[in-house]
C-alpha cells in the first residue's frame, strides 16, 4: 500500500507541474507523465487483463461506453450554457473554462496529439488510476472504497489546475470509467472506452 501512496503522490506532483508551472509542450509533459505512471502500474499491478476478458463483446462495449461518454459530454456542455445564461452570476465564463481546455492543441499537429491522446496518455492513465489504485483499494477494502477513493484522487489530482470546468469533466470521467469497472469487473471496455473518448473529444469531434 504504500507503493501505491507514493505513486499518488508522484501523480499529483506531476500534475502540479504540468498544469501550473507548465516548463514544458504540454502534451509531452502528459505523455511522459502517463507514461511512467502507466509503467509503475503495470510493474505492481498482477494480471491486469484476464484472457477471458479478450472477447469482441468486451471491444463493442468498450466502443459503446466511449460513445455514451462523449454523450453526456455533450449534453452537460448544453447545460453548463443554460445556466450560465440563466445564473450568470455562477457560472460566469463557462466558455473561457472550457476554451483553456483545448488551449493547448495548436501546441503541436492535431494528428499526433489524437495519437498521444490515444497512446500512452489514454492508456497510462487508464491502467494508473483504474487498473491499479482503485483495483488496488478493492482488493486491501472492498469494490466499493475502492471505486470513491480513486474517484476523489482522480478529481483532486485537478484540483490544482482552478478549472471549474475541467474538475466537473474529471469527476464525470472518474465517476463512469470508475463505475464501469465496478460494475463489470471487467478492465479491457473501461481501457478501449478511455483510449477512443480522449482523441473524440479533443481532437475529432471537440465541444466548445
């Protein structure tokens, strides 16, 4: 366990880096960043994927969830600007929020930053926060703690970027990539579904 502490740890201060004092292209402090934590996490992690998880209706679901996310994504942009139009006072620049989230895509080829998003940040991501904090929490508690804590750590590691926006978004995907995994106990769509969304959603089809 406490492996898993320092790593969160490491996640955070990562984070920090990336998204505060930013030294750096972005998306190659991301990919760097996923990439060792995705490799922590598969050097800890036993038996991420089980061969019985291999089948096409894992992939069709893994397609599907994807699509439904980038759904709710949709829908809850729609909502942010009802309310902002109705409350302006509490949401006051939802569209500024959501603008400094696609900042950065002009800071390299929309090409290979779909590719990055695809591989290794959507994969190191994935394996780091589901298939190896909250797999681990559910092992040393239950499913349950397993899936809140790592939800309130993804959530938190933004917390250091003041994007309201960005810290719904980060809710909303721990919540359904956390719960998905709960509730299939199945890694394989919940890895397929985050791999597919992020290139969606921030390069192919990008809600503004």
């Amino acid at each position: 366990m406490n492996r898993v502490c320092l790593s969160i740890l490491l996640a955070f201060a990562l984070w920090t880096v990336m998204f505060v004092l930013r030294p750096l292209n972005f998306w190659l402090m991301l990919s760097f960043s996923t990439s060792l934590l995705g490799t922590i996490a598969l050097t800890q992690a036993r038996s991420l994927l089980r061969r019985e998880e291999l089948s096409l209706k894992n992939f069709l679901l893994g397609f599907l969830m994807a699509g439904l996310l980038y759904a709710i994504f949709w829908l809850g942009n729609q909502f942010l600007i009802l309310v902002s139009a109705l409350f302006p006072s509490l949401l006051p620049d939802p569209s500024g929020n959501i603008g400094s989230v696609y900042a950065n895509l002009g800071s390299l080829p929309p090409a290979l930053v779909g590719a990055l998003l695809f591989f290794p940040i959507g994969f190191g991501e994935e394996i780091f926060w589901r298939g190896f904090v909250q797999r681990r929490f559910a092992e040393t508690w239950n499913p349950a703690a397993g899936f809140i804590l790592a939800l309130l750590l993804y959530t938190g590691v933004h917390l250091p970027t003041g994007n309201l926006v960005l810290i719904l978004a980060a809710f909303t995907c721990g919540a359904f990539w956390g719960g998905l995994y709960w509730l299939t106990g199945s890694f394989l769509p919940v890895l397929i579904s985050h791999m597919l969304w992020d290139p969606a959603i921030f390069v192919v089809w990008p809600i503004r």
